[in-house]
C-alpha cells in the first residue's frame, strides 16, 4: 500500500521558514506532525507521521544524486521570476 500524507502550501511555506529559522541560528526541529486522518476530502492514510525538512546540501552531501524533478518545478534548475 502507497502511504499519502497531504501537505498545504501552509505546511510548505511553514517547513521553509523552520530551515531559514535554523540557518539563521534559530532552535528548531525543522519538523511538523501530521495525525489528521479523519480530513472528509484529504485523509492521510497513516495514524501519525513527522514531516522533517532538511537543506539540499545536508541531504545530498554523500554524493547521492537528486531524483527526478519536472523540469517547470526543479528549483535548482528553473529561472528566477523576477
């Protein structure tokens, strides 16, 4: 079975200020808890799961290479709007 967890823009936008928090020297577990399993349109399909952010750098620094991204949505990759 696929687990699916749903994450808003909020949650999204939430996430990346905890990772700009931590750079800035901020105390944070960079983390969210997700338990809502009873959403009437979204209902995650696990009781309970932790969401983590972590830097692309932290996450890739052993060498692994970064899967497949759209290229429309790849942000090392897309221009800058602006």
């Amino acid at each position: 079975m696929i687990e699916r967890i749903y994450l808003t823009r909020r949650n999204l936008l939430s996430l990346l200020s905890k990772l700009d928090r931590k750079k800035a020297g901020e105390e944070t577990a960079c983390t969210l808890v997700k338990n809502d399993n009873l959403h009437p349109k979204f209902p995650q399909t696990m009781g309970f799961c932790e969401v983590v952010a972590v830097e692309d750098q932290e996450y890739y620094d052993e060498g692994r290479p970064a899967g497949y991204v759209q290229p429309e949505d790849d942000p090392w990759t897309k221009p800058k709007l602006g």
